[in-house]
C-alpha cells in the first residue's frame, strides 16, 4: 500500500486505489486522526495521505473536527469518518412479518420497524417489502446506500429467484432484485437468512472473536450458517447449510419430500407437532397431558411444557427430536470443526430439556466439541447481519476512487 514500493508494476489508478482504501480504513479503526497520524500508520507519505484526505473531503465521506493536542508547534487538525453520511437498510423477510432496520455506516441502529404479513403470495410479500423498507426510512431515501435482504431459501445470483423456501410459495417463480432495486434505486443484495444470522451473531452477538464458528436455527425450518477462518462459506450454489436435507434414514426405504428435507420433516417444530398428534392416536395415550388439547392448542412448546412436568408421551417426543438434531449437529462439528457452535430459533426456548442432550452428544460423539451456546441476538440475529453485510458492502464501495 506504500506509494513508492517495490515489486510486480502497478498502474497509477492502482496505487491510488490501494492508498485510498488503506487511508479509508485507518480512519475508520483509529479515527479522529491527524494526517500526520495517517501518514505514519499507512507508511504513505504526506503528500499522498494529503490528497486522499481532499478526496475524502470533498465526496462528505470524511470530516475535519478541530485541532488535536500537540506537544509543540502547529496542532494537527483531526478527521474522523462521516458515518452520517449515509444510511443501510437490513431485512428479516420471516414467515409471518417483516423487520427492517435502517443503520448509519458504522451500523449503529437508527430505528426499526415491522410488518405483518397478510398472505405469502410472492408478489403479495414483494408489496409488503417496499412499504416496510419505505416505513423505516422515514424519508431518507437521499442517504440510502445499499439494502441488505435475509430470505428463507436459496438465492440464485443467475436467475434472481429464490429456491428452497417452501414457507413461501411461488417465489421461485419471480425475480426478487428487479422491484426492491427499482423501487429505491439503489444495489440491493439478497442472503439466506440462516447466514444472515450467522454473519450477526459473528459481528455482534455469542460467536465474536471466533474464527470458526456454525449458527443453527432449530424452529420450524432447520438451516446453519457456516463460519470458516473469518469469512462466510456459501458453497458451489449458495445453499450450504441446508441441513434439513440430511438423510437420517436408507432413502430406498424412506420416502423423501425434496421441498422440506428429511431431518426438518422429523425435527423441525412442525414436526414435532406431527409426531405428538399421531402417538395421542394410539391406544394408552388417553393419560398424556397433551390428550386434553385441541389439536389447534398442541404446540412444540406445549409439547416441551408436557415433558418438563414429567409427561412421558411429550418425553418421548423430545428424546426422539434431540436424537435426530444431534445426530446432524455432530456430523456438521465432525466436518468443519467450529469453535463455536450458536444454536438459535424456535425451538431453543424449550431450555435444557432440548439443548443438554445436543450438547452431551456433541461431547461424547465429536473429537473435538465445539463450545455450545445459545443466540445472544435472539430474534435480531438475522436482521442485524443484514446490517453487517451492508456496512461491509458500501465500504468496499467508499475505498474505491469516484471517476
């Protein structure tokens, strides 16, 4: 990043662009800073920092504060970067609503708003997304720089659709980017949502300052997001993570639904459910406590309750769940070998009648047990990594000279 350095030729376009992101960078980490202060840190002479600094200036990306402390002669004026300067958007696009929340650059959250949703129909859905995004910029569209979606499927970049999301249907049918971009007029990116959580929970919740590190939803749909050596990993097509398809039986003798997977239709929350109706269906479960409730009352949380007061019908079922999760969860640690394991959704209200069987099979199955906590984000991990990836995004954007 020195003007002067040595080795393969770089363009003078090049050189500018490497010193703007280095001065761009260090104003962020360290700022207010001087020039002086610049120069030294980036080993970029004077001069050049000088010039980006103007550059910086004059685009509002960058702002002079006053004098800093000097011990002798002339006090350095100090700069520190404009996070004002603009505004992201990140949204949670969920089953039942929709949550934005609109941060500066350094993505301090400025407000937060939601929808609930009417239908999924995807152009119905398409419809509550703009107002929502519209809702929670309160008018500030001249300061937005980029839009962060979290999406319950598989974005393909190709196509622009989205795949595996049988929560909402027909959105593999249309183009997702198209509208939201025409709409404001301005790059919108589209993620799963499972990674979005990932990404949220490494940047400001139970998985910061690991290197390594897998975030699982367990709710009515099951996925991970896969943290390796500081950087999400997505796969060949986008849809890494995806383990409700995890075969948990011989397929041959297994029928598959290849729209929900094998693990997310045995242990997923619905699935829960499901398991709980048909064994009050045989004789002898007249006793449970469960039998006493309407079928539109029988919850996986209801059946949670019922196995921590003792109810061996509901104990069953979540021994039958806890089973089948960690028999995944341990294959995922086996392959990828995370610090870190967060556990987030639904399911993981249900406490430690769920979460201390996953974690003492991890300990006894896996060579190496990655620590086993739960989500510090909650509910905000998915929207909040979209705010990461946005801040990410325009930054790259800023280091990059205007033409």
């Amino acid at each position: 990043m020195r003007d002067g350095m040595p080795g393969r030729p770089a363009t003078q376009a090049t050189l500018h662009q490497m010193n703007r992101a280095a001065v761009v960078r260090l104003i962020r980490q360290h700022g207010p800073v001087s020039r002086v202060q610049l120069s030294r840190l980036a080993r970029l002479s004077k001069p050049t920092v000088s010039a980006v600094v103007t550059e910086l200036l004059q685009e509002g990306l960058v702002r002079e504060i006053g004098p800093g402390a000097s011990a002798m002669g002339r006090k350095p004026i100090l700069v520190e970067f404009a996070s004002d300067s603009g505004v992201v958007v990140g949204v949670d696009l969920g089953v039942t609503k929709i949550r934005c929340m609109v941060a500066d650059l350094d993505g301090t959250i400025l407000r937060s708003t939601h929808h609930d949703l009417e239908s999924v129909d995807a152009e119905a859905v398409l419809g509550s997304l703009v107002s929502c995004i519209g809702d929670a910029l309160q008018g500030d569209h001249a300061r937005l720089r980029t839009i962060v979606v979290g999406v319950p499927g598989v974005h393909e970049p190709r196509s622009g659709r989205v795949r595996l999301s049988p929560n909402l249907p027909r959105w593999g049918d249309i183009a997702v980017l198209s509208p939201l971009e025409r709409a404001f007029q301005v790059p919108v990116i589209l993620e799963n949502d499972v990674n979005l959580a990932a990404i949220g929970e490494w940047s400001y919740g139970s998985a910061r300052g690991f290197q390594n590190s897998i975030y699982v939803n367990l709710g009515a749909g099951l996925g991970a997001g896969i943290i390796l050596d500081g950087r999400l990993y997505r796969g060949a097509n986008g849809a890494s993570g995806e383990i409700g398809f995890v075969l948990l039986d011989d397929p041959s003798t297994a029928p598959l639904d290849m729209a929900q997977g094998q693990l997310e239709g045995r242990a997923g929350g619905v699935a829960m459910r499901e398991r709980a109706l048909a064994l009050l269906r045989e004789p002898g479960s007249e006793g449970s406590k469960l039998a006493s409730l309407d079928s539109g009352e029988l919850s996986a949380k209801a059946v949670f309750d019922a196995a921590r007061e003792g109810d061996a019908l509901a104990a069953s079922v979540v021994q039958d769940v806890a089973s089948r999760l960690t028999r995944a969860l341990v294959s995922m640690c086996v392959l990828f070998d995370p610090e870190i394991l967060v556990l987030g959704g639904g399911l993981t209200r249900a406490g430690d009648i769920l979460l201390r069987p996953i974690t003492e099979g991890l300990r006894l199955y896996c060579p190496y047990p990655p620590q086993v906590t739960l989500s510090e984000l909650e509910g905000d991990a998915e929207v909040r990594g979209a705010i990461a990836v946005a801040v990410q995004h325009v930054a790259r954007v800023i280091e990059e000279p205007v033409d």
